[in-house]
C-alpha cells in the first residue's frame, strides 16, 4: 500500500492539474506563489492554450456530427424518392401505360424483372440517384413519358443537396484534423510543463510530513493515488499500417478468452487508463469489429505505471 504521483494521461486529467495549480496560485499573494516567474508565465499561457484548443475540438466535432446528422436525413429523403419513382415505374409498366414497356426498366438500371437496386448504404443510393437521372433523360429522348409525382427535378435537387453536405462533411473532417494536430502540439508543451510546476510544489514542500505533503501537493495540482495493490495500465491503440490512433476500441485486463476483469474503452486520441490488482496469467485484450483482436500477456506491478502501446491490423473482409 502506498501513494504514489500518477502522471496526467488525459486531457481532462492535464486540465485538472493545470487549472488547480492556476487557481491556488491566483488565490493567495503574490509572495506566496509558490512557482518560479517561468513556470508561472507558462501554467497562465499554456493553459489558456490548451484550454482553447480542446475548445477547438470539441467544436470541430460538434459540427461534424450535425453535417452527419443531416447527411443521413439526406440521403433517407434520397432513398425515399428513388424508391418510390422505381415503384411508379413498375405500375406504368404493368398498367400499360403509353411508351411504358418492360424495356424501360433498363433505362432506369432496373433488371427487366423490376426488381429495386439495392439501396442500403450511401453509394447504392447516390448510384440510383444518377441513374434514375439518366434514366429519366435518356426515356423522354427516346419519345416516352415523364413520371408522374416524381420528377426528375426533385431527384436532381436531392443528388445535389447531398454532394453539397458531402463536400461539408469533408471540410469538417479537415477541420478535426487540424485542431488535433495543434492539440497534439500543446499538450506536448503541457507535459513538458507539468513536471516542472510539481518540482516547484515538491521543493515547497519537503520539510513537511508525507501526509502533509500530500496533501499540500494536492492543494497545488499534483495528482495522487492510493494504490492499495493497484497497478495502472496506461495504453495507446493504433493502425499498425497507418499509425492513426483508433477510438472506441474495447480493451480488458483479464483472462485471455473470458469475460473477466477490468474494462475501458480508447478516447477519441486513441488513450485509456486501467487500473487493477496484478491477475494470475492476465492478458491485455484489445478488440473491435473492424480490427484483429490482440492479446498480450502482461503483468501489473502494485504502485506503478506500465505504458503499452497497442498495434491493431485491420480486418480482411472477404467478398
């Protein structure tokens, strides 16, 4: 049993720290700051930075995720439309309307059976967009009739409503990459920081008691732990081809088949922390539905920190 520092692996963990140091040192005299002048410019500058810049993020984000919401909402009015101008289709042909004949089904890129393209993913659907178009362009050249309810317009109008939210949806992806590359950036600057405003804090401190040490620590940003047996994992998850950190993948500190011990799940920098008791025979398992599951035998020590670095191999889908 004892207590030990635990480094800020997260970002809410680097805010914490900061912004406690930040507060204390703003609360008492300026006599009584505790920081070096460098160190005191740095924790003001830094983390107004880093604060910012996870701002950026968040927002980048929030956004991609409205461009998603309403891509979706797109391309279901989409899906809706050519659907049922399929549907028109078949009925003109089966009523045996003027210049409607099986033949015209091919105009369209129906099988002559009139069975529906398939439209369930995003491509199917931009596909029987463009098809229908042509479809509709191509049968009229020909001397037939138009559809009715469904016009040609109103599917131009949807094909173009989605390029339009596909070209946003692209620029926001650009927009979440370049706020994680200065991200990236400044929490390197933060925990270059960090060290140095706990020396400050540790040197303040070593005349007193371990308790009250601690607890001074505490007042000014250092983070601790009790470990009572406890080892901490701190693991890193990414494409072992493309180097991308992966999100949302599922990690256990466990038994190497089973359903046991202790679970977390990568943020989106492709981080996450697990904290147990060593395990007999333990494994750290990694797994997702796109990636190869990975498990590596590894062995928790109480009180310490272990940094692994997980490379995932994507999986083959077979046709």
């Amino acid at each position: 049993m004892g207590v030990v520092k635990i480094t800020p692996k997260t970002d809410d963990k680097r805010e914490a720290s900061l912004s406690t140091a930040k507060k204390r040192k703003d609360a008492v005299l300026p006599a009584d700051n505790i920081f070096s002048v460098s160190n005191t410019a740095a924790l003001d500058t830094h983390l107004a930075l880093f604060l910012s810049k996870r701002k950026n993020v968040s927002n980048a984000e929030e956004a991609s995720h409205k461009i998603v919401k309403l891509l979706d909402e797109a391309f279901d009015k989409a899906k809706y439309l050519v659907s049922h101008g399929y549907q028109l289709m078949n009925f003109m042909i089966i009523d045996g309307k003027p210049t409607w004949t099986i033949s015209c089904r091919t105009y369209y890129g129906v099988d002559l059976n009139g069975n529906l393209p398939p439209l369930g993913t995003h491509a199917e659907i931009l596909q029987a967009l463009t098809n229908f178009i042509n479809g509709e362009n191509e049968h009229i050249a020909d001397g037939g009739i138009a559809l009715k309810d469904i016009t040609e317009d109103e599917v131009k109008e949807a094909l173009i409503d989605i390029n339009a939210k596909l070209v946003d949806l692209g620029d926001s992806k650009e927009a979440i990459l370049e706020a994680t590359k200065e991200i990236a950036i400044e929490r390197t600057a933060v925990d270059a920081l960090i060290p140095l405003l706990w020396s400050d804090i540790e040197h303040k401190a070593q005349t007193l008691s371990t308790g009250a040490r601690h607890e001074f620590g505490t007042l000014w940003g250092i983070q601790y732990k009790d470990t009572k047996g406890i080892g901490i994992l701190n693991v890193s998850v990414e494409d072992i081809d493309t180097h991308e950190k992966l999100a949302g993948i599922n990690l256990r500190y466990g038994s190497r088949t089973g359903k046991d011990g202790v679970r977390s799940i990568t943020n989106l920098h492709g981080e996450a922390i697990l904290e147990s008791h060593n395990l007999d025979d333990a494994f750290l398992v990694a797994s997702s539905i796109l990636y190869d599951t990975n498990a590596r035998p590894t062995i928790l020590v109480a009180g310490e920190e272990l940094t692994i670095v997980v490379k995932l191999k994507k999986k083959v889908i077979e046709s």
